[in-house]
C-alpha cells in the first residue's frame, strides 16, 4: 500500500499534477483493462482502496423485474440473495477478480495511465498559462524542428515558429533567449504553448520592464506598430502632465530605449506622443517626414489623406511603404498619401468633370495668386474661374481660412485673369461713334488746358464725346483765337493724360486694362495754325 502510494506522489510531484489525478488515471487503466479480459459486456467501474493500496473493480448491475440484458441487469429474487432489502431500480455491484489479468491487459492499462497523465498534465499546463499571455519569461533552445525553435521554458517545452522570428535573428541549440507567451493551444501533438519574438507585446512588455513609469501606469503605451527586425513605432501618453511620457521612455542620454534596442538586436524604435485626434496623430505617427495638411475623408471608414510636398514624399512612405504601414497599424487607419501636384491635378480633373468646361482655378497662379490661396479654393470646392467669378465677395469670405484681404486678391487675380480678354475685345460702339465730329480737334485756350484729367482724357481718346470743345454752343469760333499769345504743348498733355490715364487704374488696386490706343499725334489745325505753333516752341527751345 505504500509503496503504489508513494509511487504517485513522485509521479504526480514530477509531472506537476494532482495526485488524485494519477489516482483517476490508474483506475481508468484497470477499468480498460479488465474490459478486454472479459469481454462480457459489463459495466466495470474500479475504486481505488487508500487502506489496502489496491484498486478494485466492479461490475455494476440495475435490479430489474423482467431482465432483458443480463450482464448489466438482475432480477429482484437474484438481487435479494446479496442484499434482502434490494428493491427495482437499484444498483448492485459485484466485485471482479484482478488477479489473471494478464500482461497484455497490464500493459493496455499502462498506456492508458500515460495518456491519461498526458492530458492531466497539458490541461494543467493550459491552465497555468493561460494567465500568462503577454508575460515575457527566460528560455533556452533545445532543439531545431525544421523552420520552427522548440524551447524549454521551465515547466514545459513551447514552440517558437518560423513567422514569430524576427527576420535579422537566428538562434542554434543552447542559445539563452527571452520571449513572449503568444498562445496556448490546448489541442493537437507537441507543445501547447506558442512563443513568439516577433510580437508586438514583446515590445510592450519590454518598456514595462525598463520604464518605471509605464510599469506604475503614469505612462501607458496606448498603441504599437511592428515590422520585426526593421522598424516599431509606439504611442505613449502620461497621465501627469508633470511626466514627459516620450522622455520618460527614452531615458537620459536614451539609456532605456537602448538596452530594448540591444535585445531587439538593433532593431528601430519610434516614440512619439498619443493623440485623440487623428489629424494631429497622423502628423506625429508619419514622421519623420514634414506634412503639409491632413483631411479626414471618411471617419467611419476610419480613411485618412495626407498631402505632403514632393520632397517628402518619399520619406513620408518610407522604404517599400514601411513608413507608413506602421502608421496605418499604429492608428488602425487607412492612410493615402500625395504630393500636393498630385492633389491638385485630382481635384481640378474631379471638378472640371462636374462643373463641366471651365478654366483650372490654377491658372490664377500666373496672375500673382498664392499657391496657398488656390489649394484653399480647391479645398472649398472651386475648380474652375468661372465659379469664382460667379460669387460674391460674402460668399468667397465664407470659405474657411480665407479672410478679406484674401478676397481682395482673389478679385483682383480673377479680374486680372478676364482683363486680357477683355483688351483684346474693346471697340467702339456705333452710336459712341456719332457723337465724335469729324472736325479736327482745335487747342484749348489756357484756362481750358488746365481741366481735369477727366476730361483731358475725353479729349484725345477717340470716340468719346467732349463737351465746349466742339459743336455750335462753345462760344468760340476758330477765327477768335490768339495763336500768338498761346503757349500750349500738346504732346505734352498727351503724354500727360495717358499716365494719369494709367496711374489713376493702378491706385485703384485693380490690374489696369488695355483700353484703346491714345491719340499720340498732334490733331490736325490749319496749316498757318501749324507753322505758328511751330515758330512758337523754336523760340521756348
């Protein structure tokens, strides 16, 4: 007695499972094998005696009135030999001989116990671990199994597969390593429990190992992007705004985050601050490469588009899209990525095809509109000139970031824009053509040379009707007029009225348009009126 006793407490002790479930595991075995020395079709149960140190088996039999099956029914007059008080309904066991079961039944009953220890012990061994998922814990290689690492971890054995290595590491027998409890799996041959070095809470885990901080919870790790062996990039928050949380990972002179990078094997690692917002978040999870703006085209799709200039491009992707896959994994976004060239071609050949014909808004950028200011128009919906000219200043106003100096430039470029059409168009209408006479246009006494400009101009812009000069009502006749006390120079106030022409568009703020050519040659007078003032302007020389 105890020496089968003794014998399963060393089996239980080595195995790491309960004695009763060693105790459960023997009767199993005799009960098997007694089955098969049998052979009657009995029900066998076995119990196991603590006081004799033997296990005994059963036949169990229901009283029944009328027996229809034999070995596991008996009437009541048969019952009532063994037990008088038997009633119908009751069990009865009968004790069966374990003496000859021979060895082949022994060892039957042996292959039972190991199995059913095996399946003790696993069970035990899942539900140890199964708490422990995350945790990181020491082990040693033992052996190769094709791709796979099969380690000892103490207690058990657990497999290390080929796509939970990192591609930059390679391990042989003997080889001290750390890895993360990944998976239990409770089914199927071999170890249950999965390792892994790949994962991202190995990453995880070491922080809390080497961050005080994150171990105390001021600073939690809120998300982790990994490609193992090249690259991982971690989201850190602190709840005490006292608490750098980046600074608190990386450590004085960066010591923290190099004793994690020296178990990774030299891998990168990128620390940035958490946000909330994803527009901010996409900012800092990029870098980093410099953005430009991000818009959110579809929060519940969770789908993001960065624009960045084209020389950030490429680092805002990084090599073979990695930079920005794990900025996708890092926020659980779907993130494109464009140039603002790109951009714009996409949105002016998106709005010219809904608008229909029309002139690209980018056009303006030759009539001294800001880059800036069209990629806004863009933003807003305005793919065309025509659209924008269309709209009242309220209206452009209404678009955000754009204020009322902006306004201003938007008019003026737009107005600039159909100006040079509008140039090339200008003529003379027929009824502007008959109030201008035929007659020559005779020089002014001094008094009327010094009108204003307005009507200056009036007077040497052909086609427009000038009022005291000519006509019956002036008061003048040509004869009245005293060439030999006048002194006027009229290429002079030619010139002149064509700069004040000019300078008064300009101080308006608007680009000047072309208007039609200004008279440059002196009006036609009589021919002893020409040689006068011919005389005249010798002798002023």
């Amino acid at each position: 007695m105890e020496n089968l006793f003794g014998q399963i407490e060393d089996l239980s002790r080595a195995k790491g499972i309960d004695p009763q479930v060693v105790i459960d595991a023997l009767k199993d075995a005799i009960v098997v094998a007694a089955r098969k020395y049998y052979k009657a079709g009995e029900e066998l149960v076995a119990d196991y005696n603590g006081h004799s140190g033997q296990v005994e088996v059963y036949a169990v039999k229901i009283v029944s009135e009328l027996v229809a099956n034999p070995a596991r029914e008996i009437s009541v007059s048969a019952a009532r030999r063994f037990r008088p008080d038997a009633s119908i309904g009751e069990e009865i066991r009968f004790r069966k001989k374990t003496d000859g079961l021979g060895r082949i039944s022994a060892q039957l009953a042996k292959q039972v116990i190991f199995q059913k220890i095996r399946e003790a012990e696993r069970e035990t061994i899942f539900n140890e671990f199964s708490g422990r998922i995350g945790e990181i814990v020491p082990c040693t290689v033992k052996r190769i199994e094709g791709p796979d690492l099969i380690v000892d971890i103490g207690r058990t054995e657990a497999r290390l597969p080929r796509r939970e290595q990192s591609r930059l590491e390679s391990f042989s027998p003997g080889d001290r390593i750390r890895v993360v409890i990944k998976n239990i799996e409770k089914a199927g041959r071999g170890p249950a429990v999965i390792v892994s070095r790949a994962s991202e809470e190995l990453v995880k885990t070491l922080f809390e190992q080497e961050v005080p901080e994150i171990y105390d919870g001021t600073v939690k790790i809120m998300a982790c992007g990994r490609e193992a062996g090249e690259r991982t990039k971690i989201a850190v928050q602190s709840s005490d705004r006292d608490v750098d949380a980046v600074g608190a990972c990386v450590g004085m002179k960066g010591m923290r985050v190099q004793s994690i990078i020296r178990e990774l094997r030299g891998e990168k690692i990128d620390i940035i601050e958490y946000s909330e917002e994803p527009v901010e978040m996409a900012t800092r999870a990029l870098s980093p490469a410099k953005i430009s703006r991000v818009s959110v085209i579809d929060p519940l799709a969770r789908h993001l588009e960065v624009i960045v200039e084209e020389t950030q491009l490429s680092l805002a992707i990084g090599k073979k899209g990695q930079n920005v896959r794990l900025a996708a994994k890092l926020m659980s976004w779907r993130i494109d990525i464009k140039s603002e060239d790109e951009k714009r071609q996409e949105v002016e050949s998106a709005m010219a095809a809904m608008a229909g014909s029309g002139t690209p808004v980018s056009i303006l950028i030759e009539h001294s509109l800001g880059e800036n200011l069209v990629d806004k128009l863009l933003e807003a919906g305005l793919a065309t000139v025509e659209r924008i000219a269309d709209m009242t200043p309220e209206q452009l106003e209404e678009i955000p970031g754009i204020g009322t100096e902006m306004v201003e430039k938007i008019t003026l470029s737009v107005g600039a824009y159909f100006g040079q059409f509008e140039s090339s168009e200008l003529s003379l209408t027929p009824s502007e053509q008959e109030t201008v006479p035929e007659e020559p246009v005779v020089a002014q006494e001094p008094e009327l040379a010094m009108a204003d400009s307005t009507t200056e101009a009036a007077s040497v812009m052909p086609g427009l009707p000038v009022e005291g000069v000519d006509g019956d009502d002036d008061g003048f006749e040509d004869d009245d007029i005293d060439f030999d006390n006048m002194d006027v120079d009229l290429s002079f106030t030619t010139n002149k009225v064509e700069n004040e022409f000019i300078h008064s568009d300009t101080e308006s703020g608007e680009t000047p348009l072309q208007h039609s050519p200004v008279v440059e040659s002196t009006p036609p007078v009589e021919d002893d009126v020409h040689d006068k003032l011919t005389a005249k302007e010798s002798d002023r020389s």
